[in-house]
C-alpha cells in the first residue's frame, strides 16, 4: 500500500484544512464540512439548513444561479450536497487539471447571496422533495421514529421539516441562520485524491481568509431514552414495518468500533444474524442493524420489513435478538472484521470515499485516521471489548415503532 | 489496456491490471436472463440466481457464505432481463479463493429443494414491495407495456411465474445456461493477467457447453398514453422513445444529446423544469442501448397541481433541442460526460463491469480513450441528424398517481 498522509492546518479565522494527496489517483475530490444540521435549528426554522444546502446553488455576490450550474458542468465536477442533523456537506470530484478552479468556486459557494426570487423558486422544489419522500414509506417511518424517540431532544429534529415549517421560512430567518452557523471555526475544508497540498494552502487562505470569525456552537446535552411503543399508519401501503431502537455510542465514544462490528454481526446483508433468521428463511423482505451515532448521543438500531402475515413472527425475532445482543462466536467477529476491513480499503480507494471519512473523522473527533489506523482499530476489538460496549449502554431500554397499512 | 483471453472451452476471460489499488473486482456474465424464461416461468431466472447462493459442491448454504465472509469477500448473484450476472469485490489476496467459490456456484450448485420456498418467498415480496415505490414502479410498468414481448418481462419477475417455478424448472434452466460459450469473465484491479487466466483456467476446467441465444427483438409500439391510478402524494410521468442501440453510427451522438438533456445539474431538463419553474424535485433523461435496441426514458414526480405543466415544460424541452444546441452546450455536456467516466471508472467494479458489458453487447472491449475521442468527436450536426431519426414525438407515455395528464396534440407519432 502507498504510503499516503493525512496533512492539516488552521487559517487565522478558524477554519480547519485537511487533506490526504495521493498522485496516484486519476481524480481530486474537494469537501467543505459544516457542523450544522436539522439539530441546530429552532422550532419555527425547521427544515431551514436543507433548505440553505440548496440555496449554496443558487448564486454568490459574483455568480448568478445560472452561472454556477454551468460552470459546474464546464469543469465537468461531479458535485453534491446533503444535510443530516448533524452535518451539512457539499462537495465534489473532478479531474485534477481543474482541481483549483472547483476549489475557487466551490468556496465561493459558501457565502451565498440568497437572493430573493431565487429563494422563493427553491423553496417549491423543496415542497416537492417533502412530498416525494412522504411516498417512500422506509423514510416516513424513521423520520417520525427519531422524533418520537428523542422526545423533544434535537437529535431528534426532522431534516426535511414540514410543509408548514418551510413555507413560513423567510429569507430573513435564512441570512440569521447562516450568520449564526456558517463561521469559519465550524467548518471543515477538505481534499484528496490527485492535488497538491501546499497550493491547497495557499489558495484556502486567499479564498477564505478573509470569512467572518465567530464561535458557533452547539447543544450537546446527552439524551436517557425512554421505552415507547407506537404505531403510524399510512394509506395504500403494501409492507409493513418495524424499528427497534436503544441508546448507542455517540461520536465521540471510545466503543464506537465495537458497535460498528456488532451491527455487521447483527444485521448484515449477508450472514449476519438477522440475515439468517429473516431473509434467508424469506419471511422478511429486507433486515437491517445499524448504530446512528450523533454528538452527545446515539442509538443502535435494528429494523425489517415484511408481509403482514408474518408480522409478529419478524417482530418476535427482532425482540429477541435485542434481548441477546451477545449471542455470536468468536468466528462471526472474524468475518465481520473481514467484511468491514474489505470495504473500508475499497471505499478509500475511491477520493470521494476517502474525503467523506477524512472530513467526517475530523469534524467530529479532530483525529486524523489514516485507512492503516482505522484498520487497526478494527482488527484490534475483541470479543470482550463488545461485551464491554454493550454493558455499558445497557441496551435493556428498547423502542419499538412499526408502520402499518391502514387499516 | 485489458487484456483478452478465450479459454478452452469458450469462456472468455478479460483482465485489466490496476496497480496502484489493492482491491480488484470481477464480473461473470453468462448466458440467459428473463428473457429466456420459460413463457409461463417468468422470473425462475431470478430464483436460480439465488438458490446457486445456498450451497455449491461439498460446501452448504451457510458454509458458503461464511466462506465469502470469512475472507471479506462481498458477493453478488442476480438475473437481469439479458444475462446472469455473478460480481465479486475484493482484497486482491483473496482472488484464488473468490474464483473457486464462483466456480463452485456455476458449476455444482446444490439447489437444495428445501430452500425454494424461502426464495420464492424473498422474490414475491419484492414484488409487492413495489407498490410502496412508485418511482421505480412507473418505470417497470413503462417497461410491461412499451416494450414487445418478450424484452417487456419485468426484471423483479411475475407473480405467477415465480409461484409456478418448481426446481425441476430450475435444474433445467441451470443446465441450459450455467455454460461458458458465449460467457465471459471480467477482472480489474490490482492482478496480473496472466495469473487470473491461469486461475480461471484451473477453476473453470471441466465444464463446456454454449448458452442460449437472445430471442428476436420486434420494435416499438407506436407513441401510446398508459395511465395507472394510485394514492401517492406525487404523480409519477415516465416518458420513453426510441434511440440508437449499441453500436449504431449515431451512438455517442445519443449520448451526447442525453447530456445536453440531463446531464449535471446544467442539463436542460433539469434547468427549464426544476431551476425556472421549481416543478419538482426529481427529473433525469437516460439513454440506455443494448445490442438490440436503444431507449431515451425521461423520468418526473411531481404533486397532481403541478404535473400538467410539468409535462408541457418536458416535451417543450424535448421537442424544441434540435437546431438550438450551441458550442459551448455542447462542450459542457462532452466534458461532464467524460470526467464522470474517468472519475466513476477508478474503482475496480465500475473498471470489471464496463469491460464486461462492452464485450457482452459488442464482442470487444473500448479502452476510455477511445470513449473519450468518440465523445468528442461528436458534433452539433450529428445530434441534428440522430434527431432526425429519433423524434422525441414518437414517445409513449405513463402517469402513475391520482390524475391523468394531455399529451399535446402534435404527438400523433409517425
């Protein structure tokens, strides 16, 4: 394997640059992280910081909306944008002779004019992508389940918001969010792939240095889930579904590997435990286990979609499966590891993979992994350190939601 | 560069070396699909993909997976309408081991009986779960309905033919394609040639027999209106026409044009539906080809209120791009085409699959250079031309959802 190094430094106004070169990628891929999301928000602003990643698109002081998409497509960037709760992140790949150019426009971004028209034509689209995602029903019933679980916590808070929520978004309510979010020392700037590093320097400073300082803080009160029971119905659905949900590490929990191997053990797609008794018996079309961790807290999940007649059959094995957490073999931990390992390495072989775990290791836990330290890490939990990890989170207060046809 | 290697017994075997990754990737592609179930049998393809999972040679259905997973080793078996399709993905260590276990697969599966149910099972009930997904089933309906018999099976299979597959239907099925004529196996990454044909040679010994071929393909139905009614809080439109298939002299122009159309966040679509009218939130063009036929298929969801105008403002687009492409559109839609070639192209699946599926529909394999000249290559004139040929006016239509759209009057078709 090349020897490959994380590289990082700090402008002046606080802003973070990170960056891992590698000459021998055919490509560069370039990411600014912000450290705000649907958690951040008031109440009356909900839905606002989704609403504000698209608005990134739609002009700057010296670029009209126009202007942006085309020069976008000139430079041939294969670029996006998400927000989560936690993150907002915008970023993109292109090939290396136009590394700098994305770069300059890129950061140029990310002080947007948020001119008015412009925000009002977005704000349809966004009713829109509110409305497609109350069609997929997976979505619906974790966006209605986080927020019930977390009970008012913001952890909890929907990332879409509500048809109500954005339509009483005005553009005053957005330039306050983005002075009160978008400031410097909140932000990450990362690359990797094929660029060079001390111009990536050079360059961030002339771009950004001249950004507003300020601190923007955040929320991070820690979360005591309760055990709920709730069903949501939706109309002309044909599955139904279950989620199960415990309290898990958060970013920042030493026990954060130990969850991740026993969410491949748990709840793989192949060989995992709830493979075995769900999909490959065919009582369950889908089966899952994953651990959400966010700032503060997080929670460990399990989840399946089936046929009504076999509902309390899929239920039933997901109860006990939470109530067992531990029933695995030193051999299942080997093939997890071996699992996870391959697609880690696979997925940092890619610049755009290697800038989403850079950036997000960074924005969370300022460590700088290199692909070889995560692989340690991982190679390095033992049975014990699962056991540990699940003693220590309890995982005796479960949430069950389901989301059924109406009947 | 790959390079190409036909073994004793007809199975062909293309390697691409990558030197700077540690992964490597392959594809098996063999003979058969959905279109070659057995008319009453639609989707058996589907179960015998997933039941060579459930044991092969001496190992059994968990010995099997723990094998893979024991080497991390992630593996992929599946039918498609044209082939079947088997993917591995990998740490290059492990490549002696993942070919064993693919061979093992296609050549002594145990297609135990008592695992049929669970399959069918598995199979049906992503079939119903399609009724939850109205974007994906606009588009399979659109496919039932367009396209002639029997291309127009859907991929998920039917109800029916799954209930009926009996594993008798399924040995015979395995017998008449799991053979290396016609089939071919695609390796990128961090390998040397040499030592994958050597390999490949070694596991896939004792094993000859040609696959079947592809049914006639019969053309397109003229320009048609499908309405399906659903409660879905959008309407689905799907609009599909027909374009150059592999291989024809206005090819890349079709591609080109699809990245004037759709391609970024630039193409016209995009632009004119959702950037100026905010009409929704998805829209795209594809152009997909085969060896036998090429389709453009546009795709919009959208609320009831605003579908109408959604409609207009898609075949306004359509309809008004010939004799309006400029320089610089074109140019835009050539470089965005090519730097997501490059960049999609450097993980060792995407490198096994695009040399797989050139050498499945051409008989050779294109290096990206050679994709790249022909992109840009391509000129305004041509696009012009290969409208010409391919009217967007001749397009059928399906709305899924709760209300029913006008087509305008010019789409009378030829």
């Amino acid at each position: 394997m090349t020897e490959i190094t994380v590289k990082t430094d700090v402008l002046e106004n606080g802003l973070r640059l990170l960056g891992e070169p590698n000459p021998a990628s055919k490509s560069a891929s370039i990411g600014f992280f912000v450290k705000t999301g649907a958690r951040d928000e008031d109440p009356q602003e909900s839905g606002i910081s989704h609403f504000l990643e698209h608005m990134m698109f739609k002009g700057t002081e010296k670029r009209s909306a126009m202007d942006i998409t085309l020069e976008l497509g000139t430079l041939g960037v294969q670029a996006n944008a998400y927000t989560s709760e936690e993150s907002t992140v915008f970023y993109g790949a292109v090939i290396p002779e136009y590394f700098q150019k994305f770069q300059e426009l890129l950061s140029d971004m990310l002080r947007p004019a948020l001119v008015q028209e412009e925000f009002d034509m977005e704000k349809k689209v966004i009713l829109e992508e509110i409305a497609l995602y109350q069609d997929r029903p997976h979505f619906y019933l974790f966006e209605n389940a986080l927020r019930d679980y977390y009970g008012g916590h913001p952890a909890g808070n929907s990332v879409l918001g509500t048809v109500e929520s954005v339509s009483g978004i005005t553009r005053e309510m957005m330039v306050n969010y983005f002075k009160r979010r978008y400031l410097p020392s909140n932000i990450i700037l990362c690359a990797s792939g094929n660029f060079d590093w001390q111009r990536f320097k050079e360059d961030s400073q002339k771009l950004c240095g001249s950004w507003e300082k300020g601190q923007a803080g955040r929320d991070v009160t820690g979360f005591k889930p309760s055990s709920i029971q709730k069903v949501y119905y939706k109309e002309g659905l044909s599955r139904c579904h279950v989620l199960l949900m415990t309290a898990g590490p958060s970013v920042s929990d030493d026990e954060r590997y130990a969850f991740t191997l026993l969410s491949v053990i748990t709840g793989d797609s192949s060989g995992s435990r709830l493979y075995w008794q769900l999909i490959d018996s065919g009582i369950a079309d889908g089966a899952g286990a994953d651990n959400d961790e966010r700032e503060g807290t997080g929670c460990f999940m399990l989840y399946a979609s089936t046929g009504g007649e076999n509902l309390d059959k899929v239920s039933e094995v997901l109860r006990k499966i939470a109530a067992t957490p531990l029933e695995f073999s030193e051999d299942d931990l080997n093939r997890a590891k071996a699992k996870l390992i391959s697609r880690i390495v696979k997925s940092g072989e890619l610049p755009l993979g290697r800038l989403m775990a850079l950036g997000n290791e960074w924005l969370y836990r300022q460590k700088k992994h290199s692909l070889k330290e995560t692989i340690e890490r991982i190679k390095a939990v033992s049975q014990r350190d699962i056991q540990a990890a699940v003693e220590k989170f309890g995982l005796n207060t479960w949430s069950e939601f389901r989301l059924l046809p109406e009947e | 560069m790959a390079i190409i290697e036909k073994l004793a017994n007809d199975l062909v075997v293309i390697v691409e070396e990558i030197d700077h990754l540690e992964s490597v990737a392959y594809n098996l592609f063999l003979r058969g699909g959905v279109v070659n179930d057995p008319e009453e049998r639609v989707g058996a393809s589907l179960v015998l993909a997933e039941l060579i999972g459930r044991g092969a040679g001496e190992l059994d259905s968990r010995a099997l997976s723990d094998a893979f997973d024991a080497r991390g080793i992630s593996h992929q078996e599946a039918s498609s309408l044209n082939r079947y399709v088997l993917r591995c993905s990998l740490l290059s260590d492990y490549l002696s081991d993942a070919l064993e276990l693919t061979a093992k697969m296609v050549k002594q599966p145990r297609l135990p009986q008592e695992e049929l149910a669970s399959i069918k099972s598995l199979l049906i009930q992503d079939i119903e779960a399609l009724k939850d997904n109205p974007s994906r089933r606009a588009l399979v309906e659109l496919a039932k309905l367009y396209f002639p018999v029997p291309f127009n099976r859907p991929v998920i299979g039917e109800l029916e033919g799954i209930n009926a597959t009996s594993l008798k239907d399924i040995v015979a099925l395995k017998e008449q394609c799991f053979l290396p004529g016609g089939a071919v196996l695609s390796v990128a990454g961090k390998v040397k040639a040499s030592r994958v044909i050597k390999e490949a040679g070694k596991v896939f010994t004792g094993w000859s027999g040609e696959g079947p071929g592809i049914p006639d393909f019969k053309g397109f139905p003229k320009p048609q209106a499908y309405h399906i009614d659903s409660n879905s809080a959008q309407l689905q439109i799907a609009l599909i026409y027909p374009s150059a298939k592999f291989g024809d002299h206005d090819y890349y122009a079709a591609k080109v044009l699809n990245g004037i159309l759709s391609g970024g966040m630039f193409g016209r679509l995009f632009i004119e539906v959702r950037e100026k009218k905010g009409l929704c939130y998805s829209i795209y063009s594809r152009h997909g080809s085969t060896a036998e036929y090429g389709t453009v298929t546009v795709y919009a969801g959208t609320t009831p209120e605003r579908a109408q105008e959604t409609l207009d403002t898609i075949i306004e687009v359509l309809t008004g791009i010939k004799g309006t492409i400029s320089d610089e559109e074109l140019e835009r839609a050539k470089a965005n085409i090519v730097s997501a070639l490059v960049i999609g192209e450097e993980s060792t699946g995407a490198r096994a699959a695009s040399n797989a599926s050139d050498w499945w529909t051409s008989g050779r394999v294109r290096t990206l250079d050679e994709i790249k000249e022909k992109i840009f290559n391509v000129t305004i004139e041509d696009i012009n031309r290969h409208l010409e040929a391919y009217s967007p006016l001749n397009c059928s239509i399906l709305t899924l959802g709760s209300r029913r759209l006008e087509l305008p009057v010019d789409n009378k078709g030829e």
